[in-house]
C-alpha cells in the first residue's frame, strides 16, 4: 500500500511539472537557427514562451502565401516564440480576433490600421485600438474587374449590377463599398469568399469583383480567371477620385498599369500597402526579434511570395503612412540606420 502511494504521488508530481513547463522553460540551449542571442542562456535564467494566433486571410487568397511564409520564418529562427497560422475572413476579422485576445497578428494595411487605431471610418465605434504595424510587404491596387462581355466600362456602370466587393469580411469589400458609395454607385452586392466569387464569374451569375493585389507581379486569382473569362478593369476618372477623398483623405490614388493582365491601358485607382500588424501588448523585445528574422530572411520569404518590394522596411515607413508603428519595430529601424517620425512611434 505504501509503494502503491508513493506511486501515485511521484505521478502526479511529474504531471504538475509538465503542466507548469507550457509556460516557462529554462533557455539552455537555441532550439532555432539564426535567432538572437538570449540573456537568460547560460544562466539558466527561465525564459517565457509565446505560443502565438496569426490571423490571416482566406486560403484562396493569393496573400495566403505571403501569411504562410512569414509564420514559417518566425517559427524556424525566432526562439521562444511559436506562431500558428488561422485562416480568416480578412482584415476586419483579424481585428476582432486581436480585440478578443484570440490572435496576435493580423493581415492589415496601411490605411486600415490608421483608421483603427483613430476609430473612424469603418472603424468608428469598433471598440479595438490595439494593432500595430509590423511589416508592410506590398504595394498594392483594388483593381474593380469586371468580365468584357457584361459591357460595363465606367464605375458608374457597376449601377444596380452584380458585383462582389471583395472577399466577406475583408477590408477590401469594406473599402469597396465605401468607394462606391462616396460616389452614389450602388451596385447589386453579392457577398462571397474569393473562389465563390470567381467560380460566379466564370458562370456568368455576376458582373465582376473588387481584387486587391500587389503591383509588382500579376496577381493569381485574376490570372486563374483570364483562363476562363476575358475581363476588363476599370478605372476612376480624376473627379471621381476627388470626390472620394472629400470622404476619405487618406484613401489615395494613383496610376497603375494593366500590363500583367495582358491590357494595354493604366487605370487610376485606389492603392495602399498592405502587410501585418501586431498587438500593443507584445513586448518590445519579442516584437524586435520577430521583426529582425523577418528582414533577415527576406530572401526565404521572396522565394515562396515573389510580390514584395525591395526593403519592406522602407515602405513600412514611408511618409505618405500615418498608422502608428510597434516600438519593437521602431528599436529595430533605428538600429539599422533608419529615422522615425514620432508621431508614428505607438
């Protein structure tokens, strides 16, 4: 009998233990490759773990990829820190997720987040100011598609035409439809996912979609569906584009060429730069080096998302971007050289 309880006793230590350790563990050895040094390394000092929600987007999404690939190189050479990819419907569901404490990351842009953190626009009254830039990868435009032989030309054509916005929940179905209603055009809105949009397309059951992509190389989706449909995309003329921003300043636009899709005209249009945010509450050091893998291997990320820019860094702080930058973040473009204006520093 006594053996039998020395038994139990011993068990029930050992599973304390090993509930205790999904927490804390000691930082004796770098479990990753390429990842900064940790102060707590040989002096057995424990170290707190992040097993970490990334809220991206639809997986038929062309921005799926880019989601994947950053996750893979937080996982591969940041210690400490774990991140596993949800898919969601966009931007305005990553925010949600973020304000209820279920994710840490969320696919966002530029313009976006500006309007989160001052609650206005879409986001007035949503209750959440709590994301922060992390990254911005891609200059992107909304292109407003449509297929040729719908015979839509104009954006006022879209009137009282079945059109999807965009993928449901996202900020570009969101941006869409405040676009066209800054201009009195209302189309008949057909709330879909991205391939659910596509296939009603192809069937001839809609007129078009909203898409937005990078500009630097052709965009999947639209090129998945020129293979059934030969499409057109339209352009907003200069006072449509003022009267837009007379609601929306910070909405801008700009010309972009229709080359990849094999159309020879540019067409003005809305354009952002869309990337990943952050919640406020992670600490400095854990975004710093979340942030520092990422720069490092910009190379591993370009290989499975070839649409990003250059210096993904440089476009994170760019002039024309008024969102408030994680401090991590801020530490990390300070050491490489960079300055920050201080209104941007959250």
């Amino acid at each position: 009998m006594k053996r039998l309880l020395a038994m139990t006793l011993s068990l029930a230590m050992t599973l304390s233990l090993a509930a205790c350790s999904n927490t804390t563990s000691p930082n004796t050895s770098s479990s990753k490759s390429g990842s900064a040094d940790q102060s707590g390394a040989t002096s057995g000092t424990p170290t707190q773990t992040y097993n970490l929600v990334w809220g991206g987007t639809s997986s038929s999404s062309g921005y799926y990829a880019l989601n994947v690939a950053v996750c893979d190189i937080i996982n591969k050479y940041v210690d400490d820190v774990t991140v596993t990819l949800m898919e969601t419907g966009g931007t305005v569901d990553d925010y949600k997720l973020m304000m209820a404490n279920e994710a840490s990351f969320g696919q966002t842009s530029d313009v976006n987040e500006y309007c989160l953190q001052n609650q206005i626009a879409t986001y007035e009254g949503f209750g959440y100011t709590g994301a922060r830039d992390l990254m911005f990868f891609v200059p992107q435009a909304y292109r407003f598609v449509v297929s040729r032989d719908s015979g839509i030309r104009t954006i006022s054509d879209l009137q009282g035409k079945k059109y999807n916005a965009g993928l449901a929940g996202s900020s570009s179905e969101i941006e869409s439809m405040n676009i066209l209603g800054a201009l009195g055009v209302e189309p008949d809105w057909y709330p879909a996912s991205t391939s659910e949009a596509v296939d009603a397309i192809a069937n001839r059951q809609i007129n078009g979609f909203t898409k937005s992509g990078t500009t630097l190389s052709p965009d999947s989706t639209l090129t998945n569906l020129m293979s059934s449909v030969d499409i057109e995309i339209l352009s907003f003329t200069d006072e449509e584009a003022a009267k837009v921003q007379e609601q929306y300043p910070y909405y801008g636009f700009r010309s972009v060429s229709c080359a990849d899709y094999n159309l020879d005209y540019e067409i003005n249009t809305y354009c952002s730069s869309l990337g990943f945010c952050v919640s406020e509450d992670l600490p400095e050091d854990v975004v710093y080096r979340i942030v520092k893998a990422i720069d490092e291997h910009l190379d591993e990320i370009r290989a499975a998302y070839p649409g990003i820019v250059e210096n993904p860094l440089e476009l994170t702080n760019s002039e024309t971007s008024l969102s408030l930058i994680h401090p991590g973040v801020v530490k990390y473009m300070q050491e490489k050289g960079m300055t920050v204006n201080p209104d941007r520093i959250g």
